[in-house]
C-alpha cells in the first residue's frame, strides 16, 4: 500500500519567524503562512476565504527562516503534515496541525504580479 503525506504552499508570512526549543532540546522556527481560496459566487462577485497555516522549520532550514523572513514576505513551502496532541493544564486534550517544512522558497514580487525567487532553494532532507 503507496501513503502520501505531502503538502505545497504559496502564500506570505503573517508575522517573522518565533524561534522555538523542543524538550530535546533542539531550536526550531516556527512560521505563520496565510493562503486564500479564491473563487466566484453566483452572483458572479469575487470571494475569498484566507486559511492560516503553522509551519515548523528544524535546522539549516529553521536558521534561514529567522534570519531572511519577515511578515508578509511571500514564500512557497514543501513538507509533511504533523499533528501533535497534549493535555492543557486543565487536562483537557489538544490537538494542532502543522507542516514540518523540507523546502522553502523565499520570493519577491516583481513588476507585472510575476513571481520570482530570491534566492536558490534551500531544500533540507526530512530525517
């Protein structure tokens, strides 16, 4: 049996990079993305609906993240969803989604509302 579990992203930054340490100790980054789904009603009338994204960047990666991103820079990400879940202190379970970036894209907007990258890809290798 074949699994995927791949998610892309175009969207921008909703605020700069929070810099994160796991109980291992390992410094993580952590990103917000908005991206909007577009679409027309019956009317005709153009409608959008923005959906906000958690993204979590380890290593060479993470260090990229804090040191070039900033709130609304538009970005492309790679990764795999993860959903991790706790008890809040009033032992209540919780639950949240996020992506685990392998590749990001830092982009700039150009004249004419074409797209073109800022930089190579970094891409790192999910362990």
């Amino acid at each position: 049996m074949f699994n995927v579990n791949r998610v892309t992203l175009l969207g921008n930054a909703t605020r700069d990079p929070e810099v994160h340490a796991t109980k291992a100790g390992r410094e993580i980054s952590v990103i917000g993305l908005a991206t909007s789904h577009v679409w027309k009603d019956a009317k005709g009338e153009r409608k959008s609906e923005p959906e906000y994204h958690r993204l979590v960047c380890f290593g060479t990666l993470g260090a990229l993240a804090q040191k070039r991103i900033r709130k609304g820079a538009p970005l492309y990400a790679e990764g795999r969803l993860h959903t991790s879940r706790w008890e809040n202190p009033q032992g209540e379970s919780m639950s949240r989604t996020e992506i685990v970036v392998d590749r990001l894209v830092l982009l700039s907007a150009k004249k004419g509302g074409k797209i073109e990258s800022a930089e190579a890809p970094v891409e790192v290798e999910a362990a």
